[in-house]
C-alpha cells in the first residue's frame, strides 16, 4: 500500500472524468486510488465518474468569453468551484441557464460558418479569470496534467506554467495535431500556428506521456522529446476471466462497444454490409453496436443501412458492466477506417477500448490499416485476427474463418490473456505512473 505522503498534488486541466470518452477512461483507470484531497479537475464540462475525484473548477463564462456578436451564442456557465459527493450530486453549484435550444442550434451552425473562414480560434480564448486564480492558489497543485486538444487550452496551459511555474505533465491520446484545424480560408495558417505553440509546450513541459510505443518513436524523431507510454488499463476481474474462457454458444454473435465518428465510421459501415450478406449463408450470425453516440447524426447514419439485417444499434453499456456483457459475445470488433484523415490523426493510438477487449479474454477482429499502432500491437502479440485493407471480401472470409474455426479463437483467447496480464497489469502501471509523476518534482524533467 503507498502511502499518500507519497502522492503529489496534480491539478487536471480540460479533460473530466467519465465512462464514455477514451481520454475520461484512461484518466479514471490511472489516476484510481489516487487520494482526493490530491487530485482536482478544471474544464468546462463536470465529470460524471466522481469516484476518483470531487474536486472540480468549472471553465466558464470569466474565463471563456468571445468578442460581440459571437458572444451572442456562448452558453454563460458560472465559472466555480464545484464539490461533488460520491454519488455523484453537486454539493455546491449555481448553474446558469444555458442558451435556449434555438441559440444553441445556431451557435453549431455558425462554428461551422467560423471555422470555414478561420476566425473561430481568433475569437475562442481562454484566460486566467480572478476566480480560477484564487481556486488555484488555495488548491497548490504540485504538477499540472493535460491531455490538449485545441490552440486555447495550448496557450492556457502555457500561460499558467509561465505565471506560477507548476511542473506541466502532456499525455497525448491521438496524434490531433498532425490534423487540427486543417480546412477553410485560412486552415494552414491555424494549422501551423498551434503546431508552433503546440512545440512552445513541449519545450516547457517535464514529462510528455503518449498512448503507444509508435508514438513515442515518432514524436522523439518529430520533435526530439522523450516520452513514456501510459495507456488504458482495466481491474481485470476474475469472473469476467472465467466466462470468457468457457463462454462459446452456437450463434455467432459479433459486438462493437465505443463511440461511432471520426476513424471508425466507414469501417462500421462495412461490417454492418458484410454482417448483412452474409447471414444469407449462416443465419444466426448477428453484429451489434453498443455506443453513447446513440442519438448523434453519425450513429443515425448507420441506422439507415440496418434495415431488415442481423445487425443492430444500442445504447452504451454502463461501464462498470461492459466487461462483463462483452464475455457475451463470440467475437469483438475493432474497426479504424482507411481514409487519409483517419489515418492521420489514428495511426499512433491505442483505443481505450482495445485494452478492455484485451481484457474480456474474446476473440478479436481488427479491421485497421497496417501501419497503425494498434495493427501493429496485435501482430506483434497475436491477440487478434487482422484484416489490413479496406476489403469486403477479406472482411468476409476473415469472419467466415473464425466462424469455422474454434481453435483459432482459443489461440487470440489465450494471447488476449497473457497480453493483457503481461502489459497492462493495473497496480504495476499505476506504480510506474505515480513514480514517473515525482519523478518530474525531484529532477525538474523526465529523463530516460
């Protein structure tokens, strides 16, 4: 048991806790056990797994504010410190009524009309109000971690580092900012100034963390820094183990659990086809989607090709449960699309939801291109039958093949286990974790 002299105080900036994002399950898996009265959050949404953290400063209207008339569409949310309970309540909050549902349609419409002429990041900033001044110097945050994603939370974390010279931790989920803000009028212009300020960071920044030992190799030859790998992991649970193992029916039924968008939408779509021609040979094949983007335009796209097939769309799984309902399944896939932009921006992940497929102890189908880091992984470990290309056919005779053959799902079986066992045991990473964090306070930089 570590003692909680041991833990530094970390302040996580612009990503929440919660069970349906990649970035909120990585931070709740690692940052578990952790002592409350350590750890705090600020970002503009409140988490929703309070398990971990109740500590939260809500980025609101003092800090986000856009110049008139786009201020016209900006939801006013009080900007404050908000204490949650264990069940998730609030004990503390006043919050503002958001904009009306008409304001806040017109507010998606004109982002996109803003992005298109390059002016959205000119007008969306973040700043250091009173408020957030006061929560941060009563909190005294040893070290700052941050998983980015846009130019304003790049300038505010810089900006804090300048002012109070708390140690910055950067844990990189996807390779965003070989892809952000390209598009519109003056999409290179933004493109290549996050890029600089995104290099600003780094050169402050005490310990750069990524998800994938492909990405550490490219951002130490892309920006010469040294990173540690941290990615999902999961409290391996011995039932799960055990049904997992012994669990074979005689419908082979296939699932997918996680969001539907950007990397993976296409790829969905072409397993719902081949899903759909080939219940005409083997009829009690059936492939069901599980994800919180259930109601989103993305999902209700793929709705659309479900039409008298054995293919269906459902609400999320709780994820205290997911592992437990994946063990129902004969076969798990894992899809990331072929395009170029997908491509880019997934080529150095490992999706969250690997790690909990790895965990479920199923057979998986990975329908990804080659080089990705996720592709890669799976060979190099053989937990998972892959289809490289974007191929209907050889989606159809891969299925086809573990559908005949048990032995082979047996094998990915016992390679998902041991993988899983090997690599993402959860007390030997969130060791590892909490001494590359003190690390940084001892020695000022992470050194290999």
């Amino acid at each position: 048991m570590i003692s909680t002299q041991n833990y530094p105080k970390i302040l996580i900036l612009g990503q929440s806790f919660n069970t349906f994002s990649g970035g909120g399950i990585t931070l709740s898996n690692l940052f578990k056990n952790w002592p409350k009265n350590k750890i705090a959050v600020a970002s503009a949404t409140l988490s929703s797994d309070n398990s971990i953290c109740n500590i939260h400063y809500r980025i609101g209207y003092d800090e986000v504010k856009k110049i008139w008339p786009f201020s016209i569409f900006q939801e006013k949310l009080t900007s404050e410190v908000v204490h949650m309970n264990d069940n998730n309540q609030k004990l503390n909050t006043s919050d503002r009524k958001r904009n009306i549902a008409t304001k806040t349609i017109l507010k998606h419409k004109s982002k996109d009309v803003l992005n298109f002429f390059g002016v959205f990041l000119f007008i969306n900033k973040i700043k250091f109000s009173k408020k957030f001044q006061i929560f941060f110097e009563n909190f005294k945050p040893d070290v700052i971690y941050t998983q980015l994603a846009s130019l304003e939370l790049i300038n505010f974390v810089i900006f804090i580092h300048k002012h109070c010279g708390t140690p910055v931790v950067v844990h990189i989920m996807d390779d965003w900012i070989s892809v952000i803000n390209k598009g519109g009028l003056f999409g290179n212009y933004w493109h290549h100034k996050t890029h600089r300020r995104f290099m600003d960071l780094l050169r402050m920044t005490s310990l750069v963390l990524v998800i994938s030992e492909a990405m550490s190799k490219e951002y130490k030859l892309r920006y010469n820094v040294n990173c540690k790998v941290f990615h999902n992991i999961v409290d391996f649970e011995a039932i799960a183990k055990e049904q997992a193992v012994n669990n074979y029916s005689e419908d082979f039924r296939i699932a997918y659990f996680g969001r539907i968008g950007q990397a993976n939408q296409q790829n969905l779509k072409d397993m719902i086809e081949v899903v759909n021609i080939i219940s005409k040979s083997i009829s009690n094949i059936t492939f069901d989607i599980f994800t919180p983007d259930y109601n989103n335009t993305n999902c209700l796209a793929l709705i659309n090709e479900l039409s008298n097939s054995n293919c269906s769309i459902k609400e999320s799984v709780p994820y205290n449960s997911v592992i437990k309902k994946m063990t129902e399944y004969e076969l798990l896939f894992l899809p990331l699309d072929f395009d170029k932009k997908s491509v880019l921006f997934a080529q150095y992940s490992l999706p969250t939801k690997a790690i909990d497929y790895l965990a479920s102890c199923r057979p998986i189908l990975l329908y990804a291109p080659k080089n990705n880091a996720i592709t890669q992984y799976a060979d190099k470990h053989g937990f998972a039958y892959t289809v490289t290309q974007r191929n209907k056919d050889d989606l159809i005779n891969g299925i086809r093949k573990l559908y005949m053959n048990i032995d082979l799902r047996k094998k990915l079986i016992d390679n998902s286990k041991e993988t899983f066992i090997k690599n993402h045991n959860p007390q030997n990473v969130r060791k590892d974790f909490l001494e590359s964090i003190n690390a940084v306070l001892k020695k000022g930089v992470y050194a290999e």
